[in-house]
C-alpha cells in the first residue's frame, strides 16, 4: 500500500488522517506564525499530523493587481522561521526550476501547482531534490492522467510523492469532484489527499479575483475521507473576507476544531473497515 514518511509521521497505507494547512499565501511573519501554532493545536488536539502550508508566491493570481506574496527569499525565511518556533514540517508551491533548490533546503514538501503538474523540466527537478513531492493534479486532467506526470518525478529515483484531487473544471467559473479519482489515483501506487478548499474555489468569478463556497467545505471533506483520502488539504484563514488570497473559499480558524474532531472521528471509522 503507498504510504510516504514525513516529519516523523507517515501518511497513507493505514496510518492515520493527515492534514495540510494553513493560509494560501505568507501574508506576514507574525501572521503566518500564528496561524501554524493555532492549526498545530487544533490538530494536536485530535491526535492529526499536520503540516503547515504557505506560498511565498502565488504565480497565477488572476489580476496582475493582485497580491502575490514576499517572494522567494524572504518567504523562505518565514517559513524556515515556522519550522524552527513549531517543530511542523513545511510545504510551499514552486514555479520554476530555478526555485527548487532554495526551496527544497527549508521546506520538506515541495508543492507542484495544479496549472504547472505537466511542466516535465519543474517535475525532474522537484523529484531530484529528494524531498516529498505533492503534485496538484491539473483541472484539465483525468486522473489515470497523472500516471505519466508521477512518471516524470520517478524517472530520477524518487517515489516520495503524494497526489493531489483540487476538482475538474465544469463549465466556466466552477470545479466539480470526480472521488473516483481518489481510489483511481491511489492506484497508482502513492497516498492521495483531498484538496478540500481549493475544489471549492470558483475561479475567476468576481471578475478579477476567484469566488468560492467554503459553506460546503465540510461535505466535501467527509466525503473525502469516506473515498479513502489519506490526507486532506485545506486554506486556513482567521479573516477570510481580508485574506490577502482565496479568502472567499478558506476555511475560517475558528471552525477548525470542531472540524478536526469530525473528520479524525471518521477517518478512524473509515480506516477501521
């Protein structure tokens, strides 16, 4: 069964639900620290591993107006920060080849944006850095597709990966969730996780920046974990309507807890079949 090591914990083969979180970009030192403590608590609190999540550069905003985030150096500095003050491993998006080294020195996980999951040269050179490699699976693609995107990575030696459903693009300005692809992509012999927000996201329906509908960001976790997710993925925010990125689909904060509780409660029911 797939399953990849990280941080001291494992996820997928039957170890249990694990959780990717935090905001969808480094808004500031301060902020992203204190969203990784509160999101490590939560978790903790249910006995979930988590790594926190952040972009020290969001590439594909959709207005050129839009925030993008500190950028390499200076991302990269809050998150080594993050990792030291909480002792939780780190994941951040990469763009191009030329950010994989930096990257790959701070952060145990290297994210592959979903529009990016074909760039053959980026996929190399992420699976070459040795670490954990999350690749995003496109909206455009099937998810026997990603056979040949996990090929890329694995062509250099590196199994540790994770795929990753975020929704099929359905119509214009909206997502739908085949979960067939969970088991379908699971299949293909690494962990799968659920990106739970990001599915929800309506991409570019407030006309210059993306809408979403976090009210269902419950269903579709669980019927994630039900599908047989190993990890689930989430945008945290404590003020989403100032979020400075996809604060229209995050999660708020304040209801992650309770979340947690439910989805840990579920995941070991699911496991326990």
């Amino acid at each position: 069964m797939p399953r990849v090591d990280i941080g001291g914990f494992s996820i997928g083969d039957s170890a249990p639900l694990a959780l990717i979180a935090g905001p969808c970009v480094i808004e500031s030192p301060e902020h992203a620290l204190a969203m990784a403590r509160a999101i490590q608590a939560a978790a903790s609190a249910v006995g979930m591993p988590v790594i926190f999540k952040a972009s020290f550069d969001k590439a594909n905003r959709t207005s050129v107006n839009s925030y993008r985030g500190p950028g390499l150096a200076d991302g990269l500095a809050v998150l080594r920060d993050v990792a030291r003050e909480t002792g939780l491993p780190v994941l951040t998006d990469i763009h191009e080849v030329g950010q994989v080294e930096a990257a790959a020195e701070v952060c145990d996980v290297l994210q592959i944006p979903a529009f990016l999951c074909r760039q053959t040269d980026l996929l190399v050179e992420a699976g070459r850095s040795g670490r954990v490699v999350n690749v995003k699976k496109g909206q455009f693609l099937s998810p026997w597709d990603m056979q040949f995107v996990a090929e890329k990575i694995a062509s250099i030696g590196n199994a540790r990966m994770l795929l990753t459903e975020r929704g099929t693009s359905f119509g214009y300005q909206n997502l739908v969730v085949d979960f067939r692809s969970l088991p379908l992509m699971r299949g293909l012999g690494y962990p799968v996780v659920l990106d739970v927000t990001h599915s929800l996201q309506l991409p570019g329906a407030q006309r210059g920046s993306s809408g979403g509908q976090p009210e269902f960001i419950e269903t579709l976790a669980c019927a994630g974990v039900a599908a047989g997710a190993d990890a689930l993925f989430f945008e945290v925010h404590d003020d989403p309507e100032n979020a400075k990125s996809d604060g229209a689909n995050a999660l708020r904060l304040e209801l992650l807890p309770g979340l947690l509780k439910r989805l840990s409660e579920l995941g070991r029911l699911v496991r326990s079949w």
